[in-house]
C-alpha cells in the first residue's frame, strides 16, 4: 500500500517502519512520512535509465564489468589494461566529462574507474538544475558551456538526457537581494547569455503557483534548462567510449602510486594499472582517496545532508516548461518534475555527515527528517500555497559536498605532478560539470586552461584547510552562505584564527577588525576609541560603508604622518647555492635581471610561456648566492609548486619557505624615515637608504632586521622583515618613538585605496595568468635583453613587436555620488562609446582625488567580425567611458598613466621614489 500525504507545514504523522515506530512527541498531522522504495522511490532512483542507455551503445556492454547483489565481483568480461596514459577515478558527472573533453583532445588512451555503477553517486540524486547566473566569472562560463553542451548531447549520442529549456527565475524579498541579482544581470548580459530583471507581475505570468505579495523584483534567465542529470553523466560516457575511452564498473581504486614526485600508477581491487596522470572524481570521496596515496594530495572537501521533496502531478500537471524557481531569501529552489514539484533548499542548520570516513560503494537514499526539512516546507508553502492539498511521493536525503570558500576544486596537486583533482562541485554539479571537465582536460592536454582558473586552483588551499575539524566547521557555514546575501567584502566566521602575528593579541585590544586571507588574520581597520564595534561588524551594504571615514583617516594619517600596517601574512622564500645556480635559475624564472648588487630589491614577473603573470613578486639579493623572494599571501602553495617543478635538481641550490619566521610591518609616510631613523641611529634619507634598497638593520633592541626601501603603495616609507622572536619589541618601539610623530596603526583597507589611486595592480584579481607586463604597462619589470633567455620571453618579444590586444586602464567615475549612488566593488562591465569592451578587476575609493576609482582591462574588438584588434593609446584615450553597476551607467574618465610618472612619488624634501606595486 503507497502512503501518500499532503504538503503541509507539519511533520507526517508516525508511521511504522518494520519494527519502529516514530515517538509521540514527533507526531503531527500532515504529510506522510512513509514512502513506499519499491514504488514511488524506484521511480526516481532509476531516473539513470540503465538499461536504455547500455543498449544505446553495444560497444559499452563489452567493457561493463558485473557485480552480483552481494557486491562481490562475479565476472568482468575485459581485464583491466596493464597500462594507460590516464586513469580516472569516479563515474559521475565530473569523471565523465573529462573523461569525455580528453577524447575529444586526443586523449584517448584513457581509462574511467567507477567502485560501483556510474553515475550511482551523488549525480543520481543531482536535481538536474542547469542555472548560468552565478556571481564569480569563471563559474558563469562553465555552467554557459555546461547549458550548451547539454542541449547538444542528446544528438550526438543518441541518449534521451532530458534536457528542457524552461527559463529561470530568481526572486528578491528586500532592495538588497535585488541589488545583488542586478549585478549578476549585468555580467550575464555582457556575457551573451540573455537576462533581465522583472517586476512582481511579471513572475506571476511566467509562474502562476508563485505568491508575489512579498517580492520586490526578480532575475530572469530565459536559457537556463533542466536536464536528467545521470543520464547526461551516461551520454558523456557513451560518447568517451566510442571515442576509444574504456570504462569499468565495479572497480575500487586503493591508492595512487608515486616516485619521484610524479605518478605511476594506480592501485585497484582488480590490479595495477601503470600511468603517467591520475584524476581523481570521486565526489565526496575525494578527500579519503587523496589521503590514501603514498604521497598525500590533500583536497579539502566534506559532505553534507542535503534535502528535496517530490511530489505527485498537479491536478493540472505543471507543463514542462514552466521556468524553475530560485527563492535565496527563503533558501530554496522549486523546479517542475514530471507535472509536479521538486523543491528543496539549504537550511541555516546543515548536517555534515562522514567526518569520519566511510567507504560506500553507492550513495543510497539516507534517512529521512522531516523535523529537519520543516523550515524548508514552510518557505515552499508560504511561496505556492496552493500546494497545501498536494501528495508527497518521497522526502530525499543525499549528500553534497562543500568546499572552504564555496567553489569548486580543480587542477594539479602542488606536492604530486600528474595528480590531477576535480570535486567539491558545492551542489552545482551539473551546472558545472561540462565547463569544468573541458578546463581540466586543456590543463592537461595543453599545460594550461583556457580561462583563468585561480579562482578553482587546488593551489589556492594550504595544508591547513585540510583538518577534518575544520572543514566540518566551515561547511556548517558554508552550506547556509549558498543563500545568504553577500555583500561586497565579507568574511568567514569560522575557522579563524588559524595563522596570526605574533601581533595579533596586541592590535586586537586596539581595536583591529580582522578578515582572512589564506588561513591568515588580516586586518581591515582600526576602530576608534568609542565607536560601537557591534554595529560596525554587523553593516553590510552595496552602498556607502559605515568604516568610510575610519579608513580615510588612516589614509591620511599614511600620506601626511606615518602609519604601520602589520603585513606578517606575505610569502616568504629564501633560495640560496654554494656557486651560482640560484642566480641562473632565478635569471631563467623571473622576467627582470636579477644580476644586481647586493642589497638591491628587485621588481619582477614569474611568466609562464605566454608570457602571462604566474607570480608577482619583489627580490632582495641578500649576497652573491642568497636571494629573498616576498609574494603574495595567497602564493605560497602555487609558487613554492611552480619553483620545486622547474629549479633544477641540485643539492647545492635550497629553497626554503620562511613565512612563518619573519613578521613584516610597512611603515608608511614621510615620517617614516624620522621614526627609523631614530630607533636605528642611522641616516634614512634617499642619499644613504636610496629606493629599492635592501639591508639588515638594528631596530631598537633587536638585530638582523631586513629593511627595505619599498611601501607597496607608492607612498614613501619601509618594509621592516623582523625575525619573528623580536617582533612585538621592535613593534614597540615603533609605535613609542612615533607618538611624537602622529604615529597610528592602519589595516588593508587603507592600503588598497592608495594602491589603486597610484594604479597600481594586483595579482589574482588585476593580474593572472592570461595578463603579460605589456598588456598592464609594466615593461619595466621585463628586460628582454638581460643576456640569456626566460621563461615567456618569445612570447612578450611578440606582443612587444605587434602590439597587445588588452590594456590595463584606469577609471575615474565623474558622475557618481559616493554618498547616495551604489558603489563599484569589482566585476563591473566598462563600456567604451555605448560597446562593452571589459570588466573592471578592483575599485576603491580615492580620498585624495575625492572620486571612486576603478582598474580594468579594456579590449578592442571589431564591430562586424569581433575580431580582437591591437589596443593602441589613441583608442583608449579617444572614448567616452561608462562603468555599469548593477545596470545604472555612471561617466568614467579613462587614463593611462605614463609609468615614469605612476611611480615617481614624493618623499620628504620632494625628491623621487620608485616605489613597489601592491600585493595583497
């Protein structure tokens, strides 16, 4: 007998299971809680359709391997190859698109290992959501590609994956949500992918069940479309197959084998299979996997409940087109599924599941928990209460797994070469899974993506991230932030304070608010005495910030006094040889000459062979074969992975990372070289300390204190490396001995305004891969001619002689009221006379010029062919420019500043400073 209940805001009431029976005090009217598996349950679990799709392909009958329903392996009618140039683990959506993009690359000495069906796992259970509105660039172009190579698959394979255009709508309850969705509508415009915001009514039509009473607006994306997501994961295997991919069934990968760095080989229940690249997509077993291997890969993922209702058809079934339904503010999503609903969500409390480990071969349908999903059913029900009277057929319970930050993982392991990881889809699986399984497939192929994949990298993750502990915290956050509102700048709550000063103790009783970068406690600002920390911490807003004039103060307090910004977080190397192997590789690495006198700092790229920023970075020759290499924050897996594969294997040249042992405090302002002055008992001025210039100092008490010549902000002052025992006393003194001098602390904040009025850039939001020195005016930091050849130089010698078809600009909004008009953040389309041409990277507001201040990248496209034309001076300065925020245009002044003049900054007595460029 089929129980069947009615939607309703009360738990089902207690119905037997075998022997048990729900308690009392769980019993409620309402939706039934029994679900009969072998009926309504069979029918979504076999949404796979096995059977069609196998005998779609004979071919792939050849290859499946059998299991009998003990799980005991019966026969596998193909042994296992004793070789293969790729081995990848996991038969869900991710595994078999790249299994499916290396086919169409060439590759197809490949072989997929699925421990039981395919797309078994967590694909089956996917809702088969195909949604392009995403907030992060590099995400909205892998679920574009997703949508399109979706809609084409059913053609070329000949398997049914349902794929349904029905059109997306998400919808606003406050200003704020709808703040948000217009900026994601205006880079999927800009995009090519159709968009736009509509009022309340207009929902109404395009969704007759949906309640507007409480909307202020919504998105509409008319190209999003549903899809069978299991099906789609077999289409893409059917097509790898008959491509020349083998793939096996019921094969357990035990461990990745390893020597020397790289692998060779995998381990399986059924054998050894030599191999030179490894991929592991095995979902939210990906972390136990990397961790089983001779040489760890750590990949920082966890599992959590994740739940969905289904329903039988409406009286009158919903028609196959009716668009989806995205509800952030009452954290759930509702899509037709066949003429009823299937609607769940991401509640405030999620459940992580498997912090111990667990070795599953198929993810079954776990236990249900209405208590649970009850929030989640009073949202659906006060969004289409026209549901009340309509019978449920199942309540499912499957897990997704999440990662740190909300993005998925992707790319090669820093400790392993060949190990190549895509996971942690964060319940956007099937969003994601095409576009993301052709970026793994290029980087392997080509050594590269074709888009900029930071944002994804496995290297932008530490050790660290990896503690079960941790990560099961940070889900827990993580889970609900899917639907949260996040305002431009916010921070993680958990897992802090993981990596602080020796300082931190002593700025947080000052009033220091922290954000982290990498695992490290960073501060923003500083609050002052009487301010009221609760509702400072707690303003969050697209508009004017409450902490505006705090920074400005600070601002001016760096450019009229002397401020210390506590920068501890920066990577930090030493690279050392007893002849003179570190200058050669060094030399070959990096794009400017490092043959310079000891004691200079140098400027300079880490270019991979297109030329494009792979680091950026300063060098200081400590001696003749000692050079200390500061980075980035978020650099410190990425370029210790980039300089162990490509220095040369010599026991007479070390690398040794020393983040950990320095602290680093900038001191900013004219007054700077009175304070250092002062506690060194040493000229500071320009004749005796002159820019770029490096040397190890007595500050106060302590000795051994590398000091250079550099701010990172195009203000005068210095960068103290402090051995980390003496850092709280030379911080001491510092401030003692500036009192005198209008001393104060100041955060990142302050820094970032006047990095970006100087034009200064960033790696990893101005800077990447794709971004050579030509294209953002940095020629100074290349020497083509430094006598031996680098990495990237063909490359940039190229450009250098037919011009670049991007340029880095910046932008001075002139109509824009800081105090009434939203603010520009980052990601907002420019347009040059009426034509989209870029994006901009990073904005801030100056407090020197009074105007809001944007970087970008402007191209030049032609107008009937969009073919990419040079970027020439005269184009840039002869447009009239437009900054789009949330879909309101605002006048921007382009300008191009000569570098001579960008970097000439005064310090006291005027005279001229190069100093160094940002890098957060």
């Amino acid at each position: 007998m089929r129980h069947a209940g009615r939607l309703s805001r009360c738990r089902p009431p207690a119905v037997k299971r075998g022997r048990s029976v729900r308690p009392p005090a769980a019993r409620r009217s309402g939706v039934c809680s029994q679900r009969c598996r072998q009926g309504a349950a069979g029918m979504f679990l076999r949404l796979l359709a096995d059977v069609r799709w196998r005998g779609a392909d004979p071919k792939w009958r050849s290859v499946a391997c059998c299991r009998s329903a003990s799980g005991t392996a019966e026969s596998h009618p193909v042994p296992l190859p004793a070789q293969a140039q790729v081995v990848i683990c996991g038969g869900g959506i991710t595994g078999t698109s790249v299994a499916y993009h290396l086919a169409k690359l060439g590759w197809k000495d490949v072989v997929l290992l699925e421990q039981g069906r395919l797309a078994a796992g967590t694909t089956r259970f996917c809702a088969g959501i195909v949604s392009t509105a995403r907030p992060v660039a590099i995400e909205l172009k892998m679920a574009d590609y997703s949508n399109k190579l979706y809609q084409q698959l059913e053609q070329e394979t000949g398997v049914q994956t349902g794929y349904v255009k029905t059109g997306s709508v998400s919808l606003a309850q406050t200003q704020d949500r709808l703040i948000s969705l217009k900026r994601i509508a205006s880079s999927l415009n800009v995009s090519g992918i159709p968009c736009e915001i509509i009022g309340p009514k207009r929902v109404a039509q395009l969704h007759p069940l949906i309640n507007i009473h409480d909307l202020v607006g919504a998105m509409y994306v008319p190209d999003d479309a549903l899809v069978l997501s299991a099906n789609v994961s077999l289409a893409l295997a059917t097509a790898a197959s008959r491509n020349g991919v083998q793939i096996h069934e019921r094969t357990s990968v035990s461990h990745v084998s390893v020597q020397k760095g790289r692998v060779t080989g995998v381990e399986t229940d059924r054998g050894h299979i030599k191999c030179q690249y490894f991929v592991n997509c095995a979902g939210q077993w990906a972390y136990e996997l990397g961790h089983s291997g001779e040489e760890p890969v750590n990949i920082p993922l966890h599992a959590c409940e994740h739940f969905y209702l289904l329903t039988h058809p409406l009286k009158e079934p919903l028609a196959n087109n009716v668009p989806t339904v995205v509800d952030p503010d009452g954290r759930i999503y509702i899509r037709n599924w066949q003429g009823g609903i299937l609607s769940g969500g991401f509640e405030k409390n999620p459940k992580p599941l498997f912090t111990e480990g667990r070795n599953q071969l198929e993810i079954h349908n776990l236990q249900e928990d209405w208590d649970h999903f009850e929030p989640l059913l009073s949202a659906l029900l006060r969004r289409m209460p026209n549901l009340e009277a309509l019978q449920i057929m199942q309540l499912v319970n499957c897990p997704e797994s999440f990662t740190p930050d909300m993005r998925c993982i992707m790319g090669e392991s820093p400790t392993v070469r060949g190990y190549f990881v895509l996971a942690g889809m964060n319940s956007a699986g099937i969003s994601y899974g095409g576009g993301a399984g052709k970026y793994l497939a290029e980087w392997m192929v080509n050594g590269y993506p074709s888009e900029n994949v930071w944002p994804l990298d496995l290297k932008r993750f530490g050790t660290l991230q990896s503690s079960r502990t941790f990560l099961r915290h940070r889900v827990m956050e993580v889970m609900p932030l899917m639907c949260d509102l996040k305002v431009p700048r916010w921070d993680f709550q958990t897992g802090r304070q993981l990596r602080t000063s020796p300082l931190y103790d002593r700025l947080d009783a000052q009033g220091a608010r922290w954000m982290e970068k990498h695992g490290f406690e960073r501060v923003k600002y500083f609050v002052p005495p009487g301010k009221d920390l609760l509702d400072l911490d707690q303003s969050k807003t697209f508009y004017k910030p409450d902490w505006f004039d705090i920074v400005g103060s600070e601002v001016k307090c760096c450019k009229e006094a002397v401020c210390v910004i506590d920068m501890s977080s920066f990577t930090k190397f030493e690279i050392s040889s007893t002849g003179d192997q570190a200058l050669q590789s060094l030399q070959y690495l990096f794009s400017n000459d490092l043959d310079v006198p000891v004691g200079h700092v140098v400027h300079t790229g880490m270019l991979n062979e297109n030329g494009g920023y792979e680091n950026d970075c300063s060098i200081a020759r400590l001696s003749k074969r000692s050079f200390f290499m500061i980075s980035p924050t978020d650099q410190q897996v990425h370029c210790w992975a980039w300089l162990k594969n490509r220095l040369p294997e010599d026991s007479n040249l070390t690398i040794e990372d020393v983040t950990w042992k320095y602290t680093a405090l900038n001191l900013i302002g004219p007054r700077a070289v009175d304070v250092l002055s002062e506690l060194s008992y040493a000229p500071m001025t320009p004749e005796h300390f002159p820019s770029f210039f490096c040397k190890e100092m007595s500050v106060g008490y302590a000795n051994g204190i590398r000091v250079m010549s550099i701010t990172h902000t195009g203000e005068p002052g210095f960068m103290l490396y402090i051995p980390i025992e003496y850092a709280l006393h030379v911080y001491n003194e510092v401030m003692n001995m500036g009192q005198k001098y209008g001393i104060r602390n100041a955060g990142y904040y302050a820094l970032r305004s006047l990095r970006i009025e100087k034009f200064f850039a960033f790696w990893g939001q101005d800077l990447d891969a794709f971004t050579t020195p030509m294209e953002c005016g940095r020629e100074f930091q290349v020497k083509l001619e430094k006598g031996m050849e680098f990495v990237g130089q063909e490359a940039l010698l190229e450009q250098k002689q037919h011009g670049v078809y991007k340029r880095f600009t910046m932008f001075i909004l002139e109509d824009h009221d800081t105090d009434m008009d939203l603010w520009p953040w980052w990601g907002e389309p420019i347009f040059r006379n009426g034509r989209y041409v870029g994006k901009t990277t990073s904005s801030a507001y100056s407090y020197t010029l009074e105007r809001h201040v944007c970087l970008g990248f402007v191209q030049h496209l032609d107008e009937k062919t969009g073919e990419q034309l040079v970027v020439t001076t005269d184009f840039i300065n002869q447009g009239e420019y437009e900054i789009d925020i949330a879909g309101q245009r605002f006048q921007a002044k382009a300008k191009l500043y000569p570098f001579s003049s960008l970097f000439a900054q005064r310090r006291r007595k005027d005279e001229v400073e190069l100093s160094g460029y940002q890098r957060e």
